[in-house]
C-alpha cells in the first residue's frame, strides 16, 4: 500500500475516536476525517469544542480542526482514506456471543465505500474470535483490504497523554496488513507490540478483566472489614505502606463505566461461563451499592433525605454510562424519603447544585470523587458514606441502631 496520508475514524466523535483523530492530525501530521453518525457532535467538533471532557484535549482541538481534522456525516470520506481506523463496537447479542449477521453489516457499511489496498484498522474492543470473522468475510467478498485489529488501550480522560506514551499493540493475519498498521501506530506510540489477532483479541479483554478483578479484591475487602466495624483504610494504609508487594492494591469505590463490566462479561461469555474469577468480580463490584444502602438501614432511611456527589461513573469525567451512582440512587429511591443527587459536569436535568444537595441532606453519599469536592465542607451532623475515602478525616458513621 502506499504511505499513509489521509486517515479516516470511523465512531470518530467519541471517546475513543476523537482523541485519536486529534493525535494523528497533530503529532502524527495527518489528514483526519472523523467519520460520525451524531448531526450534533459533527458540529461542535467542527466548531472546536470537545463534546465531552477529555483532558489536554480541548487546545489541540483548536488546534487542528478544519486544517488537519474535520468531522463529518458523509461516509464518502471512506473512499479517500489510505486507512480506516473503526471504534464502532462490533456487535454482540444479549449473551455477548458476536451475532455474525450483524458483524458482517457493521463492515460492509464500510467496504461499500473503501477502496482496494486500504488498510481497515478495527479498533474498538472485540469478542475474541471476531476478527478472524471479518477476515474471512473480506475473503469471501474478494475484497482486497489490509485487515488489523489494534486495540484501544487508553483510560477515559487521560486519551491524549496516553496515546504517545503507551505501547500499541497491533495484530493482523497478514505481514503487509502487521506493517502497515505499524507503520500507522508507530507515528504516535512510542512501541509497537506485535500478536497474532486471536492473541490480541485476549490481550485487550484480559486488561480490563485485570482491572476489574482487581477492583474487586479491595470492594470484598473493604466489605469484610466494614461489615464488621473495621476500618478498611486503616488496614489499607497499614498494608501498603513502605510495601512494594501491595503496590497494586487499589482503593475500594464504584468500578463501574463503559468497559470493565462489559468486557469481563464478553470474557465470561467466551470461556463458556468457566470465568470464575470475571463471576465473582462482577457480584462484588454490582453489589457495593447494596452494601453500602445496607450499612445505613439502622438509620431509618426513610426518613432521611440521602445527597449522592458525583453522577460519572469516575472522578474529573462528565461520562455517566453504566455509572454506579445511578444504582446506587435508584436503591434509595425505594428506601429513602429523598435522593438528591449531583454532579459539576454530567448533564442531567434531574440533578441538584451542590449546596442544595449539602443542605438538605440528612447523608451525604460520595459517588465519585471529584478533585471539585476535595474542600467541601459537610456540617458535622450529617453522616458522610465514603467508600473512596476521599474526605479521610471523616470515618464512616457507625450505625446506631
Ligand atoms: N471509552 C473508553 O475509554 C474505551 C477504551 C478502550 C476501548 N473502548 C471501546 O471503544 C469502543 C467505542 O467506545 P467509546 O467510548 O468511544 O464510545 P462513544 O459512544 O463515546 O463513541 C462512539 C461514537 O460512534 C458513533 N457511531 C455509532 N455508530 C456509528 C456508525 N455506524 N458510523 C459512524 N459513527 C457511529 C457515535 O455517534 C459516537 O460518537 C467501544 O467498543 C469500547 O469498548 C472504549
């Protein structure tokens, strides 16, 4: 294939593909066009706004858009491009098992419009087994495009940053289709890492699964020492400290969001429901909101007014998909005489300003912890539920029955 200029995303106004586009328009020195299906995000793109908060990214934006980066609806920017780059999720069904009929549609939208020798970069997170699929689908349809599966790698908020400082790894069936999704990816990562696509397709699925899992060992432990009237950051502290061997024990708090949950599942489904360990993770961490309402029962909640801050599914994000905030306020939406929750940054017409939200409460829930909250002063009356230990002067309130 000839060298790579013109680069098209596809899903090119979301998380995962704006950022990219802004890497490859600026470091790398691309021509970008970011392929969308959202009329609104295409325009406050093109107007050099982000559509969601992504640090570092709002200046590099500015940047780049309408020299080296445009947003657009029209998919005959696929025609052009020497790589199409997809973020689009490839579809599973409710059992997360890929449903081929679907898989197949997502990419021949695309064919439809690429040219031969093109290199098609699938990117968004795959059930193992899909790239191989698609392969095979190409194959069939004797169309001759460099297929790649090179997974996105990057924590939601820190894209920027760490796209140029992550390695990449990038799988193909075929050596022309390896080098030239390396060539792409070594413009802006600082090291290529090359599987086989199966190999990779794991790779991906088993670093979210990690982190879930991992997540989940300090929610069961702070679960075992809180049910008990121990202080888990007490422990915590006492493990970790000067102890490099306990380096990754994370703190507890919702893990939550796009991603963990639903890989885990994906791994779940593809070792034929044999991931004990995704299981357990999965109870463990769906299951801190229930703890946590739980631990307050003796309080009579229902005549409570309950305050949740933060709505995102993490700290400094506006993204609240698959948040456990909201299971959290829908728990005690049934329980308590008043759920108000907020939020700086996630739009939600149901939530409430900050001091409202403080004042009329009788408990104050931290959802996420955003660095907003870090001087907040709460009145001494009000119990504090705080899973992150992010307020640490502040124990978790005994129950009093
Ligand atoms: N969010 C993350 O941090 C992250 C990290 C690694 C991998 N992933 C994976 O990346 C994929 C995308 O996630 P995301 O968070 O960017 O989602 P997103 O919802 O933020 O972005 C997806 C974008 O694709 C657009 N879109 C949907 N269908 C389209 C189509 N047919 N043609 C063109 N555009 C279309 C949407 O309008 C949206 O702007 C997911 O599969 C996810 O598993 C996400």
């Amino acid at each position: 294939m000839n060298s790579l200029q013109r680069i098209a995303i596809v899903g090119g106004c979301g998380h995962v593909g704006l950022p990219l586009g802004i890497v490859l328009a600026g470091k790398a020195g691309l021509q970008v066009d970011l392929l969308d299906i959202d009329p609104a995000k295409v325009g406050l793109v093109n107007s050099g706004a982000m559509p969601f908060m992504e640090h570092a990214a709002d200046l590099l934006l500015r940047d780049v858009i309408g020299k080296s980066l445009k947003a657009t609806l029209d998919p005959a920017c696929l025609k052009a491009a020497d790589a199409v780059i997809t973020v689009v999720g490839t579809p599973v069904d409710r059992h997360l098992n890929p449903t081929v009929g679907d898989v197949y549609r997502s990419i021949d939208a695309l064919l439809d419009h690429m040219q031969d020798g093109t290199l098609l970069v699938l990117r968004s997170t795959v059930y193992p087994g899909v790239t191989r699929l698609v392969h095979e689908r190409l194959r069939k349809l004797n169309k001759h495009v460099l297929l790649a599966f090179c997974p996105e790698r990057i924590a939601e908020g820190n894209a920027i940053e760490e796209l140029i400082k992550l390695p990449q790894i990038v799988s193909a069936f075929d050596n022309e289709a390896m080098v030239a999704a390396s060539q792409l990816f070594g413009r802006i990562a600082p090291t290529i890492i090359e599987l086989t696509p199966p190999e990779a397709e794991l790779a991906k699925l088993f670093t979210n699964a990690w982190r879930y899992a991992n997540f989940a060992i300090s929610n069961q432990f702070y679960v075992l020492a809180q049910s008990r009237g121990l202080d888990f950051y007490r422990i915590h502290d006492a493990v970790t400290r000067e102890y490099p061997r306990m380096r990754s024990f994370a703190k507890a708090g919702f893990a939550a969001g796009p991603c963990l949950l639903k890989d885990t599942l994906q791994l779940a489904a593809f070792s034929q429901n044999n991931f004990f360990l995704g299981h357990a993770a999965m109870l463990i961490n769906e299951g801190l909101p229930m703890f946590l309402v739980e631990q307050l029962r003796p309080h009579d909640l229902s005549n409570k007014r309950v305050a949740i801050l933060g709505m995102a599914f993490k700290a400094e994000s506006d993204d609240p998909r698959d948040s456990l905030s909201y299971k959290l306020k829908k728990l005690l939406e049934v329980e308590a005489l008043e759920v108000l929750c907020s939020d700086p940054y996630v739009s939600d017409n149901s939530l409430v300003p900050l001091e409202t939200a403080i004042r009329m409460a009788d408990i104050v829930m931290v959802g996420a912890p955003h660095a907003v909250y870090r001087d907040l002063e709460i009145p001494g009356e009000k119990i504090v539920v705080d899973p992150w230990n992010f307020f640490p002067a502040r124990e978790l309130a005994p129950a009093t029955a």
